[in-house]
C-alpha cells in the first residue's frame, strides 16, 4: 500500500488524518507555521594584544618562537633532525640575546657539549656552531 495523498483522498474521504500534497515541479515549498529558522551568525573578533604564542616566555625566543629551556629539551630528541634544528636555534637565541644564557648557563653548555659526540655529522657540525658562533661569545 503506498502513501496517501490528496488525490487518493478525494476518492477515499474516510480514515486519513494526515495527508501529504503532491509536489509539483516548479512551485516552491511554503514554509510550515511551527517551522524554527536554525541560521547562525557569527563574528570574528581580533584581540591586538593577546598572543597565544608567546605567553610567558617574554622577549627572547627564536624565529620559530621557542624559549631556552624549550630548546634545551629538544637537544635530547630522538631525531636527529630535531637536535640539529635545537641547536642552530641555541645558536640563534644567544647572538640575537646574549643575556638569555645567564640563568641556564651550565646547562647549556652541559647540552651542546653532550651532542659534540654525537652519532649523526649533521647534529655534531651544528653543535660545533652553536659553541663557536653562541654559547662562547655569550659567556
């Protein structure tokens, strides 16, 4: 038995509360009375002096927006990669503030000095760099 529509019901007129209008190609559908308009409209605000990026590590990070003791940890990374990259942004933290290896010096110097015998040439070139051009220079 399919569904009832207007048609069927001007041949049955008995037993059929709810009857369902044919569509017709063209005409567009109304609206139902109890019908809830569900748009949403949104804004974009912009806060000028709120940076998510940089909050609590101040003004001495890197280009890549990584504080000291962020760098210091990576320099114990398992990819070689991500030592190199460390320690070229050691390099570039103590020429552009030297100041910023007064609190960790040891440990700095501890870490570069660790990755001197390291097993990839790549992290060991740039630990030699980071000694000569930053850690050095900033002591």
């Amino acid at each position: 038995m399919g569904k009832k529509t207007k048609s069927v019901n001007n041949k049955q007129s008995t037993g059929i509360d709810f009857i369902r209008a044919k569509k017709k190609v063209g005409r567009k559908i109304r609206k139902q009375a109890n019908e809830t308009n569900t748009e949403v409209r949104a804004k974009r605000i912009n806060l000028s002096v709120q940076s998510l990026g940089t909050e609590g590590k101040g003004d001495q990070v890197t280009g890549r927006g990584l504080s000291m003791p962020e760098l210091l940890n990576q320099c114990q990374h398992y990819s070689a990669r991500v030592r190199k990259d460390a320690l070229d942004g050691i390099k570039e933290l103590l020429e552009t503030h030297p100041t910023s290896l007064v609190p960790c010096a040891a440990t700095c110097v501890e870490k570069v000095a660790e990755r001197l015998v390291d097993q990839e040439q790549i992290v060991r070139a740039a630990a030699r760099g980071a000694l000569r051009s930053g850690v050095l220079p900033a002591l």
